[in-house]
C-alpha cells in the first residue's frame, strides 16, 4: 500500500481563509484513498512535533503539498515548518549533509538526500495563467511556474525526493474558475501522480 504525506502550507489571512487550498487538500486525501493510500497529514499553520514529522517523511512514499502562492513563494509557516523539521532531519535521518566529503570539497553539493520518494507541489495563485512563460510579459518576463518555485524544489531534491508535474489554479482572486479547477486538479492527481507512483 502506497503511503502519501499531505501538507497543506496555507497561512490565514482575513481576505484568504484557506478555503480553497482546504478544499484541494480534501479532494487530495479523497482521491488517495480511492486509490487506497495511506495517509498523513500536516498543516503548517497549525501545531506540529518536529521529531514525527521528520518521520512523516521516512514514511512517505510521496510528499504532496498544497500551497497559495504568498509573495512569490510559499507562505512564513511553511518556510518555518522546512527550517524547522528539514534542518532536524538534516544530519543523518533525511540527509547525510550536503553530500560533500572531506576528499572533494567542491563536488556533489546537494546530493546527500536519504529520501526515494516523489514529491508533488499544487499552488493556488492570483496571478493568470497568461502572466507565465511569456517573455514579453512585463512582470515574470518569460519565467514559467517552476521557475518561480525553484527553491522549493530544491528544498525536496536536497533530500532525494524526484518530483511530479507542478499543479496551477491561476487567477484565483481576481477572475476565480473554481469548478474548472477542481476537475483539471482530480484529473491531475490521477493522470501525474497516482497512475505513475
């Protein structure tokens, strides 16, 4: 039986409850135990141990985190709960270090990850889908969505997770297409991660 850690990384905010992020971790956890999963779940802005979720992860098979996009990044909580729970797991549980040795000092930064995992990212945002991949757009000048999640990708390849395609819900504030949303999210899940892990 396949086992899946569930983070949810949202921050309340008065104008963003969490509802929809909530909402996509529900349908998450409803899509991986009809594919019979385990699950675990976290939410970062909420209390948590430190030491079993450094656990949660050596159990995992696959880390899904659900996110908003909060100031071109992940929310405060969710960067406290990596230092937090990443630099626990870091000498020995989910990495050896950085991978360096003593022999060759300057090589192999960043391969010392314990993890065999895959990981999968889903983001909320209030950008539109067209403000991407675009170089002619005045604000991300051509970047797509992975680039503007590079740190957290390399937070997970540090610790040897593989990852899955990206997940976007585009324009979520300002011109919201919820139902449409959820159905390209569940068939997402399906066709990106639960079909190919």
């Amino acid at each position: 039986m396949k086992k899946v850690l569930i983070i949810n990384g949202h921050q309340y905010y008065p104008f963003a409850e969490g509802k929809l992020n909530g909402s996509l971790v529900e349908k998450a956890s409803t899509a991986f135990t009809n594919a019979g999963y385990q699950i675990k779940t976290t939410i970062t802005g909420e209390d948590y141990n430190i030491d079993e979720e450094v656990e949660k992860f050596l159990w995992a098979d696959v880390v899904f985190f659900q996110t908003p996009l909060n100031w071109m990044g992940v929310t405060w909580s969710f960067k406290k709960y990596i230092d937090e729970v990443f630099t626990a797991g870091m000498m020995g549980k989910l990495s050896q270090g950085d991978g360096r040795t003593s022999k060759a000092p300057k090589k192999n930064y960043g391969t010392g990850g314990l993890l065999k995992g895959n990981y999968m990212i889903s983001v909320t945002a209030n950008a539109p889908k067209e403000a991407f991949n675009d170089p002619q757009e005045q604000f991300f000048n051509g970047i797509n969505e992975d680039d503007l999640l590079l740190p957290m990708h390399l937070n997970f390849k540090w610790f040897g997770l593989t990852p899955l395609k990206t997940f976007f819900a585009y324009d979520v504030m300002k011109n919201p297409e919820i139902e449409n949303d959820f159905q390209r999210f569940e068939k997402h899940l399906q066709t990106e991660l639960i079909e190919k892990v």
